[in-house]
C-alpha cells in the first residue's frame, strides 16, 4: 500500500506541536516538515520569553536593541503594536509591563509552519500547536477537517465544534494554566470569561485576538459584533455560553461550519 500521509508530534516552546499531513509524502513534504519543525525551534530560541539567552529576553533586559534583533522579532512587534491599536490596547506585546510577545508568536509560528508545508505541495494537512490550530484541505477526499473544543470545566466534555478546509481556531482560556492572562486596561487577571475560541483565516491573527478578547471578557461580546469577523465561541465564568451568528446546534452541540 502506498504511505497515505505523515504523523509527527514534537515537544516545544513548552508546549506540544503536532503535525497531521495527509498529502501523500514526497522528498519535497517530507524536507518541508523537517523545515517546519526546525523552524518551531528557532522561534523558540529567538521569542522565549524564559531563556535568558533568546533576543526577546535580551531586548528586555537591554543587553540587545532592537536594531541588532532578526527581522522577525521587529515584525511580530509591529504586528502586535497593530493588533494593540485595533483592540484598544487589550493586546499588548508586553503583559504586565515585560516584554513577551507569545500572545501572538505561537499562532504566527504555526502559520508559518503550515505554510511551508502548503507550498511544498501539501494541501491536505493540520497543524496543532497547543491547542491552536491551522488546517488546511481536508482529511480525506470531500470531508473538511473537524476541531472540538473542550469546556475548562470539564476536560471530558465537548463544548462545540469547527468544521472547514481552511481553519484557524484559537483558544485563550483558564484550562491550562488558570487565571494567567492579563486584561492590561485594570492590570489584574482576566476573570469573566473561562475560555474563548476564535475562528477565522489566519492563525495568527486569531491567536492574538482570542488572548485580546479574554481580556476584555463582558467587552468581547459589543466589539466581536460591531465586526463582520471573526467567529467566536464563548464560556463565560458563570458557565453560560455566548457565540457570534452562524453557529448552530447539532445533538446538541453547538457547530460552526466554514466553507
């Protein structure tokens, strides 16, 4: 039987990165997810707000400008002062006034990631990247990729659904790590929300917007609206459960399909 496609789960930035391609392999997929993965390693080594030796601890520490920093680090920074100005300052590149832009770099990692992967000729493909997720195609012949959300209440339950064949889903929530995001208009923890997931084109726009949207929690709800995009679904601290339009029940659950 011919190789249907390619597994690989690597453990970085703390967290873990799966890889699912489902493209029959050629030299060209299997160099590009070598690529993929060493690229994971190298926005670590550049973005890690906790190896003292990364540009991004030496930034803060002002032992490196910003001159002297790769390209990279001044487009995630001019990427996050952009997505601060359009949320009003609930993103910021630098929670609780030290630099970390991870809010952004792991869905922007990601995105990169599943990019080299795409223009190796992998069309068919999803990368996981802690919880954060960018699929592309389908996994099988006319079936679009599915990603379940999980309640932070209750790890066993499935709180709603995704489907597409271009997806970007995003989640910022209390079930990992607890009350850990900064709302930076109060400079205290977010708490109105458990988790919100953020569905959208590109993930690294949507991971950024579901760290800015936690923190706004009651706000998220009027600004999500006075926009045409993103989707979104949400767990509010009180367990109800709020969704931008297009969302619909299925056994009742609630599911998002984009086409």
């Amino acid at each position: 039987m011919p190789d249907a496609g390619l597994r690989h789960v690597e453990h970085v930035m703390g967290t873990v990165f799966s890889f699912d391609v489902r493209t029959p392999p050629t030299p060209e997929i299997r160099a590009a997810l070598t690529a993929a993965v060493a690229w994971l390693h190298r926005v670590d080594a550049v973005f890690s707000p906790y190896r003292p030796d990364s540009q991004i601890s030496r930034l803060r520490d002002g032992t490196l400008t910003l001159a002297d920093c790769d390209r990279d680090v001044r487009d995630v920074l001019d990427r996050c002062a952009a997505l601060g100005a359009e949320t009003g300052g609930r993103f910021t590149a630098s929670p609780g006034g030290r630099l970390d832009p991870s809010g952004l770099v792991k869905g922007w990692a990601v995105e990169h990631a599943s990019a080299l992967l795409h223009r190796a000729g992998a069309p068919d493909h999803c990368v996981n990247g802690g919880g954060d997720v960018r699929a592309r195609g389908g996994p099988a012949p006319d079936q679009p990729w599915r990603v379940g959300i999980t309640d932070p209440a209750d790890r066993t339950r499935l709180a709603a659904v995704v489907e597409g064949r271009d997806l970007a889903v995003a989640t910022s929530g209390t079930a990992e790590r607890g009350l850990h995001i900064v709302d930076p208009a109060t400079g205290r923890p977010a708490t109105a929300l458990r988790s919100i997931t953020v569905v959208g084109r590109d993930l690294t726009r949507t991971d950024a917007l579901a760290t800015a949207l936690f923190a706004m929690g009651d706000e998220a709800r009027p600004w999500l609206a006075a926009r045409p995009a993103p989707h979104a679904y949400a767990l509010t601290a009180s367990g109800r459960a709020w969704a931008t339009p297009g969302w619909h029940l299925e056994n009742g659950v609630p599911h998002l399909r984009l086409t």
